[in-house]
C-alpha cells in the first residue's frame, strides 16, 4: 500500500495501478494517529475508511498537489537527521574526500568497518552504533517539485538518494513506524570535504521525501536511479541500491540507536529518519548549477522525487545584545 499527502488536505491510497482518495482523511499524520489510538495497524485503519473517487497521482504531481508525506503542525516538533556509511561501497566516496595518506585508514573507514563488523547483530543483542548526524526541524522538509535551496554562502549543493522512514511517537514515548519513502539527502559536500569535522555543518540543508510513502515492510533489495537534468538534458546519471540486502546495518539497529535517545521520544513529536546511500555525483565529479533538477526513482516507491536546486539570498544575521 502507498500513501500520498495533498497540499490542501487529502489523501490518495494506491495499490497496483488503482490511485483514490481517501474518504474523510485530511492527512497520513492523521491517519497515523488514529492507528496508534485504536491500536490498528495503519494498513487497517486505511480500509476502514473504504474507497473514494479515483485519482490520477501523476497528473497531481505535475500540477504540483502532492507534498512530503507527513508535516507536523508545528515544524519545531518534526526532527529531520539520518546515518552515514550504512551501505556497502559507501565508504568509498567519502574515504576519497577525507584521506591525506594512502597507507591509513580515515575515520570513515573505519566506521564503515565497524558497520560491517556489527551492524547486524544477532537477535536480542545490540549491534554497534552508526554515525548519525542532524539536518535541522521540519522547516527543511521539503515535498516533491519544492526547490533544495542551498544557504549563499555553501561551497556546493548535491544529491544524495536514499530511502527515509517516519515515525510517530506515542503517547507512551514509543516509536511507531509510519512508512517509507523516497528522501534526497541534500548536501554540501565541498564543505565536507574541506575537514570531515565540518561534515555537522554540510548537513545542514533541506531534504526532499514523497511522492509515495510506502506502507509495511521494507524490500530487502531496491534498485533505483539518480539523475540530474540540466535544461531537460541528463547531465548525470547512475543506478544507486537500498534495502538490507545491500547494507551493512539492519533497519532495526539504525532506529535503535536514535530512538535510545530520551530526546527523540518525546510524546507527538513527528521524526523523519534518512538511512545513507552509496551513490553520489560529487563522487564522479559532477558540480551542480542553480536549476538543475534532481531525480530519484525506484520502482518501489512508484512516482519519482524531483527538486529543482536553488540558490537562497544572501543573509547576515547580527546578534542583538538585550
């Protein structure tokens, strides 16, 4: 089952090739709360509410009404972060930004090896924790055809195609798992590069998530595509892979680890978690341009996620002393 949130209000269920609205649904943050008051599975709740008229899903997409699948109300209460070095092959992107000298290995390496040493415990047991890093509050959450606005002063804006999950936190401070959906982890690698310790400030950009939100379990193998057009041509181009089968943590150890924080169970609080990828053009040199568009699709997740790249006016915030 995949979920869609329209700007406005309203919700599009589709199963297969059958898109409809969702009878009385205002929002899939809704809807989740419903599942976790009546303790329903959210699957459930959905059929509940029966079928309404149908949709077409790409025609609302082009026409700009579908949005990130969950928002909170107030954006302060919906934390956006996610997990580096979570995937096979990942390291080797980011051990080329940071090495100095070919005979060590860089801290990002040997976080990766950490990872494929003990990412994926045995049940019962703890595995070791990932690298995790903070995006910012849901004012960076960014829905599909919404520009990444990069700040004026970043080095660079690029891509980072990954899968993302949502969660919403109980009234008991429990985690319950929304869904899946397609995420760009924004980011300014040039930065990163410059000194790993400057990864925190690289971070912290928009991300994109939708169209779809994928309702279940999530496929052990995803295969998907990242590209980027410039002037409707495809200037870059490359398959990226998800799922457990081609990571180095399970899914369950990477939310352990955020959710361990007493911070991040906080009761109605709204968290969108990204789970790192393998896959990015700064890698293979590619220098991104205001307009250039951003496109991640996997076949799981139905609809593309598209973003125009913007450039934001030129700030210089003063403190004021009271």
């Amino acid at each position: 089952m995949h979920l869609s949130q329209l700007i406005g209000g309203g919700v599009v269920v589709r199963s297969g090739s059958n898109a409809r609205v969702i009878p009385g649904a205002g929002s899939i943050l809704e809807l989740a709360q419903a599942a976790i008051a009546t303790a329903k599975p959210l699957s459930e709740v959905v059929a509940g509410l029966g079928q309404g008229e149908a949709a077409d899903l790409p025609a609302l997409l082009a026409a700009g009404r579908i949005d990130c699948p969950l928002r909170h109300p107030d954006p302060a209460h919906m934390h956006v972060t996610g997990t580096g070095l979570t995937h096979l092959g990942s390291a080797s992107a980011r051990d080329a930004m940071h090495a100095t000298d070919p005979s060590k290995l860089t801290d990002s390496m040997k976080m990766f090896r950490m990872g494929i040493e003990g990412g994926k415990p045995a049940a019962g047991t703890i595995g070791v924790a990932p690298e995790w890093f903070y995006k910012g509050t849901g004012v960076f959450a960014v829905g599909p055809g919404q520009p990444l606005t990069s700040p004026s002063f970043a080095l660079d804006g690029g891509e980072e195609p990954e899968i993302a999950a949502f969660y919403l936190v109980g009234p008991d401070g429990t985690p319950n798992r929304i869904g899946f959906s397609l995420a760009n982890e924004f980011s300014d690698h040039v930065t990163e590069r410059i000194n790993y310790l400057y990864l925190a400030h690289s971070k912290l950009r928009p991300a994109s998530f939708g169209p779809e939100l994928l309702v279940g379990d999530l496929p052990q193998d995803i295969r998907g595509t990242s590209r980027i057009r410039r002037e409707g041509k495809v200037i870059w181009e490359k398959p990226f892979l998800s799922g457990e089968a081609n990571m180095s943590h399970f899914i369950s150890n990477l939310e352990h680890h955020h959710f361990k924080y007493d911070l991040f169970r906080v009761p109605g609080d709204l968290h969108v978690h990204m789970f790192g990828t393998a896959t990015l053009s700064f890698a293979d040199g590619a220098r991104t341009l205001p307009g250039d568009v951003f496109e991640i699709e996997a076949p799981d997740f139905g609809l593309p996620l598209s973003n125009p790249l913007a450039i934001a006016a030129e700030a210089n915030p003063t403190v004021r002393v009271l």
